[in-house]
C-alpha cells in the first residue's frame, strides 16, 4: 500500500533539519522556527513558488502540534464547507478554550466572501491560521486578513537544495551509491528549481535506478522529460518577468533583454502583449532620442500579424536588440506627466479667441479667431503669438536628453526660442 503513495509524500521530510532550501527563514532564531520549536503559533502565510516546502513546513506544525489541526484546500472548498468548520472551530474554542490551527493551502483561490469568512474567527482567536500561497498576498489576500498575519516568504530552490533533496531521498532509499553525479545534476537542473517535481522525477526512474547498478544518464533523459516553465501569464511571474524585460531594455543590456524575451515567449506568451510593451518602451524610454525606435517597433507589430509565431522570434530579437542599445530619453513620458498633472487643475481654463476656429458668423462676431497669425506668411515661418490660457503663464514641460536625436531638437528649440525672444523685444 505503501507504494502507491507519491514518493513526495513519502519522502517529505520528518523535522527541519530535513527540510532543504530556506536555511534563512528557518535559522535558530527567527520568528518562524520560534514558532515551531515552541508550538506557541500566530496566524502567519507562507508564500512561495511551488515545491520550496511550503506544505512540508505546514505538516510539521500538524505532526508536533497537540492543538487541532483542520486542513482546507481552496480548490476544493467551497463557503458552505468553511462556514461548517469555523462553527466548530469556534464551539471547540467557546466550550474548551482551546484555539484550532486552520491550514489552508492556495488560499490566494479562495476568493473575498470566502476569505472573510475566517476574519472574525482568527480575531476571536478560535483559529490560528496557515496559509499557503504561490501568488503574492498583497494582491490575493483581503487586506483585513493580511494584517493580522505574518507573511513569510519562501524561496525557489536552488541547484545545491534540490542535489541534498536528491541524496536525502536516494539514503532513504538505500540507493545512495548507485546513483552518479552526473545524474543527481541532471534532475536538478531540469526540475525548474520544484522540490516536488525532483521527487516526481526520482519516482519516474526508481524501477530502473533499482534494476541497474550502473544507471546512465543517456537512458534517463530519454525517460524523463522536461517540467513546463515556471511562469503563470495570469500572476505575478508574469509581472516580474515583463518588468525585468523593461528594465533589462532601459539598461542598455541588449543581452538580458534577449533572455527576457526568450523566456516569456517559450512559456507561451501572446507575443501581440510584448509588441505593445515594446511599443510603449519605444515612445517611454527612447522617445525623441532615436524617432525610428517607434518606427521599428511598429513594423514588427505588423511583422507578428503577418508572420505568426514562431517565425516572428527573430524579429522580436531585432527589436529587443535595437531598443537595447538605441540612446535613452524619458523626456516626452516626463513632459506629458507635468503637463497632465496641470492639465487637470486647469481644465477649466479656456482656449484664446485667436486659437478658436471660427466656422460660423456668430463665433466671426465673437472675436473667434481673432488676430491670428499664419505663420507661412512670415520670416523663418514663424511668428510669436501666445498658446497657453490666458490665466497662466507659459511652461516649459519638454526639456530634451543631451542624448541622439535630441541633440537636434534641442537647437532646434533654441532657434525657436531665440526668434520668440526677438520678436517679444521687438514689441516691448
């Protein structure tokens, strides 16, 4: 019978010594070994990516523990179930003054009647609550909720983890001396930085690990195939990641930016969602410096549309490359932020007669367009006339980068700015 359990379960470990991985949040000392070594609990979240020990260290507050604990999973449960268990908690608390422990594992898919549901009964005290999340409790847990928890945060495991991970198992297994190297770092590298997908992995091969003293490699990647990335286009990972493509691009690094890219785009991202990022990264982050950044950028939209995936990596490449390494300027982003935030306290400042169209005899005889001045009718095609409300002063909002073709407007702007400056003395 024994058999037929997962060798995860079977394997997960027994105390924390044996949990791998989170040697910082698990130090003597911190706040969450506290807890464990004195069974002495406040409601707290373990938030993580998946297999990094978030269960493991949820049932091993269940094994040492002596309070009772309920397990809840939120893909399974609905409000009728919750409700049931925290009426019972709270009688258990009420008639014998004893608290009950309430895990819950992906609390994030419970959703904010079902979530509040538990507030009154973690307040009274009647449940200590564990909750266990791969998604980021900022976002996923109510906010009544997360204030009355700490949050702990667990990392993806690493290289060397997962290789203890391994061993741990293969002694448990009294296979500790079959296995080479060579194949203990080749599970670890394909598990994607997953405790459970090494030891799904492990489970695949066992027969053969068993039946063969000499175990080879090439026969076991044959067996084992690689874990889906490690990437939700509906969470958080996909922030992140679209972040560091950004800020990747932002930093010149024409290299990270590729990785980036390649990353989402292998994970099976809509490649129409990083054209419009780019797009925005062409006008935000390079603007002015360099106008055929944007040009590029729309002529690989229209290279997705017409071409598809996967034959639209490359230029995706080109334009991640080009983006890179093209000079840098935020000035028209920050001359839109300024001019938008007093846009909006002047609004109801009206345009000037002499700016107004005036297709009507009435607007004629209300002084629309009055005195304008069109500018192809003089020197330079340019003459001064004011273009800001009445009300307030002019602004300067643009103030281009030193950068590319912003070294061009920027004479540019002086020349206009000289002229005006000429023509205003010429008035006074």
């Amino acid at each position: 019978m024994a058999n037929n359990i997962p060798l995860a379960e079977r394997m997960r470990p027994l105390n924390l010594d044996e949990v791998k991985g989170q040697d910082k949040l698990l130090t003597q000392g911190s706040l969450l070994r506290q807890m464990l070594d004195t069974q002495e609990y406040s409601s707290f979240l373990l938030w993580g990516p998946p297999g990094c020990g978030k269960t493991t260290i949820a049932k091993l507050v269940e094994q040492n523990s002596e309070m009772d604990f309920i397990y809840f999973s939120a893909v399974l449960s609905g409000i009728k179930e919750v409700k049931q268990v925290m009426a019972e908690a709270d009688y258990h608390f009420k008639v014998h003054k004893k608290s009950s422990i309430l895990f819950i594992d992906e609390i994030h898919r419970f959703n904010k009647s079902q979530q509040d549901a538990f507030l009154p009964y973690v307040e009274s005290g009647a449940v200590i609550l564990i909750g266990a999340t791969t998604e980021n409790p900022s976002f996923e847990v109510i906010p009544a909720l997360l204030s009355r928890c700490h949050t702990f945060v667990l990392q993806m495991l690493d290289q060397e983890s997962l290789k203890q991970i391994i061993e741990q198992a293969l002694d448990k297994l009294e296979l500790e001396n079959r296995v080479p190297d060579e194949i203990i770092n080749y599970i670890a590298d394909i598990s994607g930085g997953d405790g459970r997908q090494v030891m799904n992995y492990l489970d695949a091969i066992l027969p053969y690990l068993r039946s063969n003293e000499k175990p080879e490699l090439e026969y076991i990647s044959k067996i084992l195939t690689r874990k889906a990335m490690f990437y939700d286009k509906n969470r958080e990972e996909h922030y992140n990641i679209i972040s560091a493509l950004h800020k990747s691009l932002r930093s010149s690094d024409a290299q990270a930016g590729i990785y980036w890219l390649a990353r989402m785009l292998e994970a099976g991202e809509d490649p129409m969602y990083l054209v419009r990022r780019l797009v925005r990264f062409a006008s935000e982050d390079i603007g002015l410096a360099d106008p055929n950044a944007l040009t590029q950028a729309i002529a690989v939209k229209e290279t997705v549309h017409f071409l598809g995936m996967p034959e639209s990596t490359v230029a995706l490449t080109q334009l991640v490359v080009y983006l890179a390494t093209a000079p840098k300027s935020n000035a028209c982003y920050t001359a839109y932020k300024s001019a938008s935030k007093e846009a909006i306290k002047t609004s109801n400042f009206g345009v000037p007669l002499h700016l107004r169209n005036a297709p009507t005899k009435l607007m004629k005889k209300l002084g629309y367009s009055k005195d304008y001045k069109y500018s192809h009718q003089h020197d330079n095609a340019y003459v001064y006339q004011r273009c800001f409300p009445e009300q307030m002063d002019e602004r300067e909002y643009y103030h281009p980068s030193p950068y590319g073709f912003e070294k061009e407007i920027s004479k540019r702007l002086d020349w206009w700015d000289k002229l005006k400056k000429e023509q205003i003395n010429k008035k006074n």
